[in-house]
C-alpha cells in the first residue's frame, strides 16, 4: 500500500461464500489475525460477522478500533433476509467499540456466483440489502449517524 494516497484502502476477509451449508463453511474467530490486521495499512477491514462462525465482534472492536471496520451483518446464502431490528442492534454492538463514522455496513460477502451457481436468488439479495438500507435510516435517525 505504499505509495497509495488520496483512497480509502480495505480489505475483505472472506470466510466461505461457495456452499449454503454452514458446517463445511470456515469457522472460528479472528484471533489469529489480529496481528496481521494490526500491521496492515489498510484503512477499513471488511469482515464477516452475520454468522456466530466469525466469533465474538469485540475480538476485533476491542483490538483494532483505529480502523474502519466494513460490517457484515447479512449472510448472502441464507433464504431469509435478516430482520431490520437485527441490523440495528448489531450496528449498536459495534457502537461499543467505533465511532459511526468508522462503520460501514454490508454483506458478509458478495452475492456472486461460482461456475454459474448462485448462492442465492436476486430476490432475496435485494430484501436483504433494502434492509441495510433501512437499518442504515433508522440508525441516522436514532443515534444521528451516517452509515
């Protein structure tokens, strides 16, 4: 990233976006990396937590607050859009850790397909991204932040 200015510079995290199957997707926290996050000069993290197998978000929020973090609080394999009272409460979570400036909302991964095998179908990836739509409304509304 040396030598880049004048952009915001991230990086995603990918945990598994090939399979709706949840138990042959990757597991476990971000513990392992907090180092190599810590080192990077990147100014926003995209990383997944709408599934309990990214681990705990105050793993990451108590460790590296100084960045970004680009929050996935929607699973793009799932048939069901989240709620948007669950999207507010998990923006509030990481409240405890960022500012509101700090927080950008998205899925935990793209929508895309693999060897023309899509995850999900478009509408359902629409319900779910109207619903950051709208948890990002009610959050400007409640709390006056800008996500």
């Amino acid at each position: 990233m040396d030598g880049i200015d004048g952009i915001r510079t991230g990086l995603h995290v990918c945990r598994g976006n090939w399979s709706r199957r949840e138990d042959v997707l990757i597991e476990g926290d971000y513990t392992p990396l907090i180092e190599s996050f810590r080192s990077l000069k990147v100014d926003q993290l995209v990383l997944e937590f709408a599934t309990p197998r990214a681990g705990e978000l105050s793993i990451v929020g108590s460790a590296l607050n100084d960045k970004e973090i680009g929050l996935g609080v929607v699973n793009p394999r799932t048939a069901e859009a989240e709620s948007v009272e669950m999207l507010v409460a998990r923006v509030e979570e990481a409240l405890e850790f960022w500012q509101p400036e700090q927080i950008f909302l998205n899925p935990d991964c793209g929508f895309g397909c693999f060897a023309n095998r899509c995850v999900n179908d478009e509408e359902t990836a629409f319900a779910k991204i109207s619903n950051i739509a709208e948890a990002s409304r009610i959050l400007k509304e409640k709390h006056g932040l800008s996500l």
